[in-house]
C-alpha cells in the first residue's frame, strides 16, 4: 500500500449539519486513526473546549498523545474603532480554518496571525 | 515585601469587613510552565502572607486546582478588591509522558504524572466553564506567543465574557520580549511582570482592582 498520510477537508456544510458532540467525536476519532483533519469552519468555544476535554480523556501511555489544533486568531477590527463597537464588527468566534492532527506526527513549525505551517510525519 | 504594599497590606485587612461577601474566583490559566503558581504564591504572600502551591521546571506540576480564600487587594489609586484565587493546571491539548523522562523522573512516576496531568486539564476546563469571574491569563515572554498561545483557549474564555488581563511573564530573563505578548493581544491589557522576581507586579494590582472590581 501506498506510504502516507491522510487528509481530510470537512466542509462547512458537512459541520453545519452535525451536533456539536457529533462533530467533536468524528474529528477525535479521525485523529486517533493517525489522520490531519481540516475544518473549513472552526469551532465554536463551547465545542473547542468540549474536544480538549474529550482529548484528555483518550490519551494513553504509549498510545495516543494527544493532538495538535490550529486556527488563525479572530481578524482584528479595522482601524480606529474600538469597544463595543469592534466587537459588534468582529466575525463571530471560531469561524475561521482549523487544522488537527495526532499530536506524535504534527508539529507546528510556524505560526503568524495570517499564516500556519505544519510538519506531518507518516507513521 | 516593599514598605508600600505593607502599608497598603494593613488597609485591606481593615477593608475586608466593610466589603461584600460576595468575592469573586480569580482563575490563572496559561499554558504549562508559564509561572502561575509562582505568581498565585506572590500575589497569596503578599496580601495574606501564606502560599498556594509547589512550584517546579518540570511542566504540569500543578494537577489540581488550588483555591484560596478571601484575598484582599488595594490598588494604588485606593480601589480594593476581595477575590479568591484559583491556581490551575496549565492547559494544553497534548501529554506524553516521555517528556518527564527528560526531567529525571522514572517511567512509573512519568506515567502517573501524565495521566493526573490529563485529569488535571479537564479539572482546569470545567472550572472555566462553571466557576470563574475573572481571568488572569499567564504567558512566558521569553517564548513566542504565537506558538505558546492555544487560540482556541483564548477563545474559550472570550466566550464567557470574562475580564481577562494578560500577563507576559519571565521579563527578567535576557530574551523576554513582551512586546511581542502585547502586539498579539491587541483587545486586552496587558501587564510586563516577573513573578519571580517581583518586577511590576504593583503595575499588576492595579490592573486588577480596576478590571476584577
Ligand atoms: N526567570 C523566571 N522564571 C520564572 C518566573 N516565574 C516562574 N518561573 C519559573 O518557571 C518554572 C515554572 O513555574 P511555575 O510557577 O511552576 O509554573 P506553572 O505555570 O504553575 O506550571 P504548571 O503548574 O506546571 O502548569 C519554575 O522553574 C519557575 O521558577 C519568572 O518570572 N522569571
Ligand atoms: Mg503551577
């Protein structure tokens, strides 16, 4: 067989349609498999923290580690608005592309407010 | 402990009886290693004189949640604040125990340490979600905030709509550089500190009585 690793994009649509605990299952046990996952939209906090917490609980000595997460920060307001008024102009949280994957074959190289670059090693 | 903060010390002592009872959970939260528990264990000494916690190089030395009660805080400007703190186990998405190894310990003890570690995390998350009014969120500044910094924690705790000052910590050591903290945390303040040395940690009083009041 073929030597690598597994990508997956999941699209907007395909997140919209999950439960937040759908979603955050199908990500960790897509990693667990040894698989990159790509959201083409974030998530939520709520559900952020949910996969944290689930992550906690899968990891073994020796098996999994847990998983490295990625996003862009929130886009910064424009330029001379500022409180209330930016926040009301700033995107709607965990909305932007993410990136997840096992944490023993990801490794973050790079990170800028515009830019990620990973390093993803084959088991 | 300066002459001001002693004066002020006993102020707040006098303070404590006239104020509400009603005191709100301070959380530290930040990444493994950040200093937390050596910053809880200042601000504790110096308004109270005890401790919270053991402190260490290796990461995840705190895996429990630590509250104390009842701290009192007099800014200079005179503005007090009653609080309690809650020193918690740095979060992270990730642990592998080999790192311990690193540190000298065995494997047995590594693993135990791991697994209180992963528990210690979740203990951390749940305390956000459920018991917390306000955040001080602690970072290295000596490291480069865009790769220590998890984002979506950020996030999580935007979402609660908690105050949150930001701490960039280590300003003591020679690569500190906490501009780089503040450029990446355009919409919050954010407070040049050693907790280990005590440097501008007054700044830091202030902060708080004027954001967690
Ligand atoms: N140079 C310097 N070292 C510091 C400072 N604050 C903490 N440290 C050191 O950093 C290491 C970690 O400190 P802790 O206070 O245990 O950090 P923590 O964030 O509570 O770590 P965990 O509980 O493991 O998440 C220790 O070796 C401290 O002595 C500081 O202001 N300057
Ligand atoms: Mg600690």
């Amino acid at each position: 067989m073929l030597q690598g690793v597994q990508i997956d994009l999941i699209s907007e649509d395909r997140l919209s349609r999950l439960t937040s605990m759908e979603k955050v299952r199908l990500i960790l046990d897509d990693v667990m498999e040894g698989n990159i996952v790509v959201l083409e939209k974030g998530l939520a906090p709520d559900e952020a923290s949910k996969l944290i917490e689930l992550t906690m609980r899968e990891i073994r000595p020796d098996g999994f580690s847990g998983i490295e997460m990625e996003t862009y920060p929130e886009s910064e307001a424009p330029a001379g608005l500022s409180g209330i008024f930016s926040r009301l102009m700033k995107k709607r949280p965990g909305s932007r592309l993410t990136v997840i994957g096992p944490a023993n074959q990801m490794k973050m190289i790079k990170k800028e407010k515009d830019l990620i670059s990973a390093w993803v090693s084959s088991r | 402990m300066s002459f001001l903060i002693r004066a002020r010390k006993k102020f707040s002592r006098f303070l404590r009886f006239f104020l509400k009872k009603n005191r709100s959970r301070i959380g530290i939260y930040g990444p493994p290693n950040a200093g937390k528990t050596t910053l809880a264990n200042r601000i504790v000494r110096d308004w109270t004189g005890d401790a919270v916690g053991p402190v260490s190089e290796i990461p995840h030395e705190t895996r429990r949640a630590r509250r104390k009660e009842n701290i009192t805080i007099t800014g200079t400007n005179g503005g007090s604040i009653v609080i309690d703190i809650v020193d918690t186990p740095g979060v992270t998405t990730k642990i592998d125990y080999h790192e311990f190894l690193e540190y000298g310990l065995d494997k047995e003890e590594a693993i135990v340490r791991a697994r209180e570690a992963t528990e210690g995390v979740a203990e951390a998350m749940h305390w956000l979600r459920e018991d917390i009014d306000g955040v001080i969120y602690v970072l290295d500044s000596s490291l480069d905030p865009f790769l220590q910094v998890n984002i979506m924690m950020v996030g999580i705790i935007e979402s609660r709509k908690l105050p949150v000052i930001i701490v960039a910590n280590k300003i003591d050591l020679p690569d500190a550089a906490p501009a780089r903290i503040k450029s990446a945390f355009p919409q919050h303040p954010v407070v040049s500190i050693s907790g280990l040395e005590g440097r501008n940690v007054e700044n830091l009083y202030e902060q708080m009585t004027e954001f967690f009041g």
